[in-house]
C-alpha cells in the first residue's frame, strides 16, 4: 500500500547509546519531515528536508541529526540518546510547496524508550 | 511567533449529536493553512481537513466541517452525527505560506463520543 512506513516500531535504548529511525515513502513526495509527540504538547518539528539534497532545523533539533538519503527515503538519529528523547516519533511527507495545502501523510510512529 | 491553541483537553459528546473542537491561531503572516488531524487511539495521524487564509468558504469533508473565523483568528471544527469510532484525539495544526514547510500543531483534544 501506498504511504510513509517507518522502522521500527518500537525501541528501548540505554542511555548514551545510537540508533537510527528509518523512513521511507513511496508517494513521490519532495518533502518529508520528523516530528516527535510528547503527552500534552502535540507533535514538534525536529527537521525537514524540503526536496532531496537539502535538510533544515526544526523547532527541535538538538540531539539529532537527519540524512536524506534519496528522494524516498529520510533518516533521523539518535547520536547519544538521552532519557528526554523518550517520545513517540513520526515521518511525514507531502508534495513540495504544498505542505500549506494538502497536509501531510505520516507513517505510524515508532515509540522510543530510552532509559 | 505562530502559535495553536486547543484550550479543550477533554470532551464528551453523545452518539448521533453534533460537537465542536475549539482552535484558535496566532500568526502575522498573510497567507497560511489550517489544518485538523485525527489520532485514533491506535496512533496514526489521519488528515481530516484544510483551510486556506484565502478562502471565503469554510471547509466542508463529509461530516466535517472547519468553522473559520479569520478576524477572531479561530478555526473550530465541527463534527456532525457523531459516532463511535470518533473517539480519538485531535490536533489543529497550521502551516505557513512559503511552502508549508514548517506546519506546527495545538496540544490536542480528546474526544470521547458515549453510545
């Protein structure tokens, strides 16, 4: 089926340890984004990429980094996970330019534990 | 700064009746997009619906329906004949103009539809 499917979908990391959260569309979208979803906050931008080749700060982004692979495919890292990166992550993309109107179709998480 | 405020954390409504979830926005930019997403408690982010700053008309999708009031900078939504599977949380969200690269989200409110 067509959509954004995120690996994996759970994880429990230990403090100070790496992981990398794969994500992968095959809607040809230009655009994909990471955001993270904290109980009573809502979901947060922690990067985007525009179209592939480029990658932006979100309102979140210390402690992360991104790597656009290709144009299907956005990577989001954990270097040295902490226990304030505990959260619910999201992969979302959209058509470039028309995030403003259509929205954005997100994969269905990945729940991250660090302890 | 942009800012989504959903100041309902909670709501109950009966089967079959009508119910507004409440947003309101703060933003200087001229031209943006609203939009609301639905969390069933499953986890996925669904679209719901979208408005443009331009439009005169307010939304309308199915049993969903965006109540736009730009002076008051309020963009309710409004879900008619409620039914069970309604039940699930809902964020509003905005993005701005240039692209709607940064779309950020309100909070959240749960809805929780009573048979």
């Amino acid at each position: 089926n067509a959509g954004v499917t995120q690996t994996p979908k759970f994880q429990v990391l230990k403090t100070g340890q790496s992981m990398t959260l794969q994500c992968a569309q095959d809607m040809n979208h230009n655009s994909m984004y990471w955001y993270r979803q904290d109980p009573g906050m809502g979901l947060r931008l922690i990067y985007y990429s525009a179209s592939e080749g480029t990658t932006d700060k979100g309102e979140v982004p210390n402690g992360y980094n991104v790597s656009r692979l290709n144009k299907r495919e956005f990577s989001l890292r954990l270097e040295s996970a902490a226990p304030s990166q505990t959260s619910v992550y999201f992969c979302a993309s959209s058509e470039a330019g028309t995030g403003v109107y259509y929205g954005y179709t997100f994969g269905s998480g990945t729940r991250l534990t660090v302890v | 700064a942009q800012k989504i405020t959903q100041t309902q954390p909670g709501m109950f409504v009966q089967e079959k009746e009508a119910v507004t979830l409440d947003c309101t926005y703060d933003t200087s930019d001229p031209s943006y997009g609203l939009f609301w997403y639905k969390q069933p408690s499953s986890g996925e982010m669904i679209f719901l619906i979208y408005q443009g700053s331009y439009d005169q008309q307010n939304a309308t999708e199915g049993r969903y329906s965006l109540n736009f009031q730009k002076a008051r900078k309020s963009a309710n939504l409004v879900i008619s004949a409620s039914q069970l599977g309604d039940s699930a949380m809902y964020f509003c969200a905005m993005s701005r103009g240039d692209g709607g690269f940064k779309t950020i989200f309100g909070a959240g409110t749960r809805l929780f539809v009573k048979a």
